[in-house]
C-alpha cells in the first residue's frame, strides 16, 4: 500500500517515512521503499538501525 502510495507521492511518502521508519516492521519498509533509488533506500535502512 505504502509503495503505492509512494507512485503518487514520493514526498508525501518521505515525510511518513520520516515519521515512521524507525517503528515499522523491516519487511514493510523495505516493500515501501524498493523504488527508490539507492542512496534513497539505504538512508532510510540505516533509519531503522538507529
């Protein structure tokens, strides 16, 4: 759903990212994120480690 989203509105999906990442499961992160590019996809992997 979120990558979805994220077709429609990448910034708006950034900004629930930003928000979010850090509670939500790996596994719906990185489906939310498996479009972006990959400097992208690793910022907000690197959220989830924090």
């Amino acid at each position: 759903m979120l990558r979805e989203m994220g077709k429609r509105d990448k910034d708006l999906l950034m900004q629930f990212l930003e928000k979010y990442a850090t509670v939500m499961p790996r596994t719906m992160l990185r489906y939310s994120i498996e479009k972006f590019e990959e400097e992208e996809r690793q910022y907000y992997m690197g959220l989830k480690k924090n």
